[in-house]
C-alpha cells in the first residue's frame, strides 16, 4: 500500500512523525507537507506564484518533502509530481487540536483530505486535543488506521477521525457514524489590537471557549471522552 501523509501543522510537528510512523506498518509511506503552521487554511490551493518543494530528513523509511503551499497542495503536488504512482490512501494529521462541528470549514487538516477525495482517492483525517496528553491517540490509532484504509473509496466522501484529550484509563471508547454537528467551540469575535490615525484598526481574532455537547455528534463524543470517528461530504 502507498500512503501519502499531509498535515496543516507543518512538517516539523509532533503529530505528522506519530502518524507517519504508525504508517509505516502499513506500507510504503511519503510525506508532502507544509515548511511552516498552515491552520484554517481549508481547502485553499496557491494559484499565483511557484510552490518551492524540497526534500526533508523525517525518519528513516519514509520519504518527506517540504512544501512552501498549503495543504491542499501538498497532496496535488504529492499525487501529480512527487510520488511515482498514485496513493492508495491519504492520511492528514495528527492535527493539534480538534477538527469537529463548524470548525471543518476552516480546517485545512480536513481541506487536505478532501483534495485527496477530489483526486480520487480515500482519504483520513485525524485530529486530537490541544492539551498535550496523546495517550488515548497512541493506544487506538493504529486499530483505527488498520480499520479505515479498508473501506472503500466513495466518491463525495472523507473519514474524520478526533481522539479526546483525555488521560487513556478516562476514555469511554469509539463512537462511530457521527454527525458533524453546527456548533462551535468558539464564540467568534475580534478585538481591536491598534487604532490608526485614519479612522482604521487592526483587528485580532479573540473567540470566546464555550462548548456545548450534543448527542450524536462528534463535538458530544470528544466532550464526553469518546473518539469520534464520522463520514465528511465533500462537493458531490
């Protein structure tokens, strides 16, 4: 099996080496991803100047490159330049932070996944919580790998996977066919960080933190301690 791994936390992060390596169990594995953070980049492509890709010592087995684009093309330039055959499956990920409810939009770790689908191929996103503690991500990640690059491909389609960011012994297990739910973790607002002369202000964006469980949903899985394991629609 060929793997192809991307992420939206730049090739340097923690998650992408846990994630390439566990893939590499798998099969043969490359690495496109991005030279620097590339959060809430979505499913954006660089249409107007160069994409620089340059090789990248991650580990030993898997062939990495560096990427100045975004995640979107990191997969195209990985499919169509890189790679001399086509993936069979996309893996983005591990993200640093969760991709649930309405935060999918502007998730780049989920964007990167759904190029994948536009290329016709299945494609996983993985993501966890923000608070250091890869204990329940460690112990069922390779059972859900192992799982999800047996399903089919299915036009129109991703699999989002979120493991919660809970101690292991505290995580109630898996919850599969999740809904993507329509809250949000965040209140959105900005807040004024410099008044200019003019009448002008720079803005910074400064959410509010209030979750709000709901049953069936992948934001009420990872609340309550589940890992939430969901089906994405693309453009179809």
């Amino acid at each position: 099996m060929r793997i192809l791994i991307t992420n939206d936390d730049g090739i340097e992060s923690d998650g992408i080496r846990r994630l390439a390596e566990m893939a590499k169990e798998f099969g043969e594995v490359w690495v496109v991803a991005p030279e620097s953070q590339r959060s809430a980049a979505s499913h954006s492509i660089t249409l107007r100047h160069p994409i620089d890709v340059h090789p990248f010592q991650l580990m030993e087995g898997v062939r990495a490159f560096s990427c100045t684009g975004t995640p979107g093309d990191c997969v195209r330039v990985g499919i169509l330049n890189i790679m001399p055959e086509k993936p069979d499956i996309i893996m983005s990920g591990i993200n640093f932070g969760y991709n649930v409810a309405s935060d999918i939009q502007y998730s780049a770790t989920a964007g990167a996944a759904f190029e994948g689908e536009f290329q016709g191929i299945l494609s996983i996103a993985f993501s966890e919580g923000m608070n250091g503690c890869h204990e329940v991500t460690d112990k069922y990640l390779k059972e859900i790998m192992a799982e999800l690059i047996d399903k089919p491909y299915v036009p129109g389609q991703i699999w989002n996977v979120n493991f919660p960011h809970c101690k292991a012994g505290e995580c109630k297990g898996i919850l599969r066919d999740r809904k993507v739910s329509r809250k949000s973790f965040y209140t959105d607002r900005y807040k004024a960080v410099e008044e200019f002369s003019n009448g002008g202000v720079s803005l910074m964006v400064d959410g509010i933190f209030s979750p709000t469980t709901e049953e069936g949903t992948d934001i009420g899985a990872v609340l309550d301690n589940y890992i939430s394991i969901g089906v994405v629609k693309n453009i179809s």
